[in-house]
C-alpha cells in the first residue's frame, strides 16, 4: 500500500464533520456548549458552521436561524480540528439573518442581560471590524460586538432614540493568532457592566459611551456577521469557527469552562 493511500484512509477517519464520529464530536460539543452556557434556552444563536455548507449556514439553537451569505463559502472553508474556520476576505464577504426578538435585551426602558462569543483568527489589527451586531444603519443600532481600529475588542450597546452608547473596550489587540473573544453585559444600563474576556480570562476593560444612555430599544434590524449594516461595511478579515449569543451574564468559570470546550473541539491551545 502507497503512503498516499496510507494517509488517505488516515484523514477519511478524522472526527470531522460529515462522518459518523465527526458527527457526534460536534454533537456532543454543541451539547456541552448548552450545559456550560446554563441551558439550551438561553442560547439565542450558535453559528457553527460545517462542511458542505455554501450559500447559507443554519444555526445550531434551539430556533434555528439562517444565515445567508454574500457568495458561496464553499471555498472559503478550512479544517479546524474537529471543527472548521470560514475565511472572510474583508472586503465584501458577509452574512446576515432577519431580525428576530430572541435577538433583542432591551426594552427602551431596561436592558437584560447577555452574552456574545466569538472563536476566530483576525488577518489585521488595524481595521474596525464587525464580529456581530445588531444593527441595520446609524439610526437603527442595538448592540455590536467587534474590532475597533486598534484591534481592541470591544461591545457597544446603542440607545437609538436618546443617540446615547455605552461601551466596553480591551485596550489590547486582539492579535492575529487564533483567538476566543467573548463580552458579557450585566444588564445594569452603565458601562461598567460590560466585560471583556479573552481566551476565557477577563481582561482589563475600559468603560466609555456617549450621551444619556437609557436603554437599548425594540428594534428589527438584521443581526450581521462579519459586517454590519445593510450597506454593509467593516468586513471582518480573517476567519471565523463560532459565534454565539446567550441570554445571560455568563461568569468567570463560565467563561473559562468555554475555553477548554473550545481547544479541544477546535484542536486550539489558548
């Protein structure tokens, strides 16, 4: 037998989604995702996509959403342990999926509480770039989770009606390796209730925003992957494996036990 036909057979028994163990690695991660989170209900969205995908890519909660991309990613797929990484180019690749009120942690007069999760490998870090958001135009914000033009992440959450923000930021870059990055809102309507994480860690996060801020209101612009708004820009360059949102703070433990789900779902060291 050639060394060809060797490693052949070799990769044909990898986990990877598609084959039979590769099905169940991927189940049993979403499940532990679940369980890690505080239940599958308060997962909102779990964008994991997966081999075989091209034009849209469903996501993995409870009420499923459809996320339909700007082009074909079938070429823009990688392997990425038992997992696989979509490239996005930064330049027009995008995808987006309809407002829905799973999506919404305001009122106008309060906020909830939520978290937002994002496994990917950033290509620069000095561009702002949108990881997700729920936004349509500068006149329809509710929240954004992202890279300013530093590379530092950082969650916005937007009060439309009083044109106030509040705004957490990690004034470290993000890098260019593979990263976990994640946010987590208290739903206390002050910036000092946001927390950046990063690997699973909390990092040292500056408070800031704009104006009186209230609360974020009842909006239904997309949720936007990779960009934001429906003219679309601040193309996320590089790739991306997870992103999440739970409807809840989650916690220091919290945070880390997604750590070592990750590493070993992704083949990562973090």
């Amino acid at each position: 037998m050639s060394i060809v036909t060797k490693v052949r057979r070799w990769y044909n028994q990898l986990p990877h989604a598609g084959s039979p163990v590769g099905d169940q690695v991927r189940d049993a991660f979403i499940a532990n995702f679940y369980a890690t989170v505080g239940g599958e209900g308060l997962v909102r969205l779990l964008w994991l996509p997966k081999i075989g995908n091209t034009t849209t890519t469903t996501s993995e909660e409870r009420n499923a959403s459809i996320f339909t991309y700007d082009a074909t990613i079938a070429a823009r797929i990688s392997r990425l342990g038992s997992g696989v990484a979509v490239d996005f180019d930064g330049t027009d690749d995008e995808a987006d999926t309809p407002s829905s009120t799973a999506f919404n942690f305001g009122t106008g007069l309060t906020d909830e509480p939520f978290s937002v999760i994002a496994v990917c490998i950033p290509d620069v870090n000095n561009a702002a770039m949108t990881l997700l958001g729920k936004l349509s135009s500068a006149t329809a914000e509710q929240w954004e989770f992202g890279l300013n033009a530093s590379g530092h992440p950082v969650l916005t959450l937007t009060d439309e009606s009083a044109s106030a923000t509040l705004t957490g930021t990690h004034a470290v870059a993000a890098g260019t390796a593979a990263v976990l990055l994640a946010s987590s809102y208290n739903g206390t309507r002050a910036s000092v209730g946001i927390k950046i994480y990063k690997n699973g860690l909390v990092v040292a996060t500056t408070a800031g925003g704009t104006g009186t801020y209230v609360a974020m209101e009842k909006l239904t612009p997309l949720v936007h992957l990779g960009a934001r708004y429906t003219t679309k820009e601040q193309f996320f360059n590089g790739k991306l494996a997870l992103v999440a949102l739970v409807a809840a703070e989650l916690d220091a433990d919290q945070h880390f036990a997604l750590k070592a789900l990750v590493n070993s779902f992704f083949d990562l060291t973090l």
